[in-house]
C-alpha cells in the first residue's frame, strides 16, 4: 500500500496559499512557491504529530491496541 496526498497551491496576489485536500488544517500561505512548499511539508508534519499527541491523551489509561503502519513515500 502507498499512501498519496495531494498538495495544491493557489497563486493569490500576496504571493501563494497551499494546502492538502486529504489532511484537513494542513495549509500555508507564503511569498514564493518555494516558501510554500517547504511551509506546508512542516505544516503536515505538526498535523500529524499534534493528532497522535491528542490522541495518546484521549485514550490514556484505557486499554488499547497500538499498532504502527509504515507508508511508502515516493
């Protein structure tokens, strides 16, 4: 299995937004496409970390079965 999101980027006239469809919250805005593009690759990796941080406090203390998954990235 690979997993695939979809970066999109949106020339605006303050320079470029950019988000992905498939991860909600994950979105930036910069000057160049360049900037853009690094700032939503840390944006996705926060989402991503915030979400596990937030789920390991919702399900402290209750027994659960955690099991890692490993996506091919191209």
């Amino acid at each position: 299995m690979r997993l695939q999101l979809t970066k999109v980027f949106k020339k605006v006239p303050e320079g470029y937004i950019g988000f992905v469809e498939e991860l909600p919250g994950a979105n930036t805005q910069a000057q160049t496409l360049e900037e853009a593009r690094e700032n939503l690759e840390e944006a996705i990796e926060l989402i991503l970390e915030s979400n596990r941080l937030l789920a390991e406090e919702q399900l402290q203390g209750q027994d659960v079965i955690r099991e890692h998954i490993f996506l091919s990235a191209a």
